[in-house]
C-alpha cells in the first residue's frame, strides 16, 4: 500500500510542478465483493478504505 501512496505522491507533485493551478481530482478504489474480500488479505474492503484514506490525505 505504501508504494501505491508514494506513486500517489509522485504523480501529483509532477502535476503541480508543470501546472501549479490544476485541481486534481481522485477516483475512489472500490470494494470488491464480500466474498472475495472474506477470502484475500490484499484485495479486501478493509484495505480499500484505508488506500482510500491515505489517498485522500494527498490531496488535503
């Protein structure tokens, strides 16, 4: 999760330094389905809220 914030970070930092007044908008990541996310310790809602969380840090 760590490396898919600082890819985050990277990205939005290029934006603004090539387009400082840019509004920078972010899609959530969704959830996968109970079932799926019941079965896997990466690809599970509990984990999707927290990208999303550390996500929306970014943009303030």
């Amino acid at each position: 999760m760590e490396q898919i914030v600082e890819k985050y970070r990277e990205t939005v930092k290029k934006i603004q330094d090539m387009q400082p007044e840019a509004k920078v908008v972010f899609g959530a990541y969704l959830y996968v389905t109970a079932e799926n996310s019941a079965k896997s310790t990466i690809y599970n809602n509990r984990r999707m809220d927290a990208l999303n969380l550390e996500i929306q840090k970014i943009g303030g």
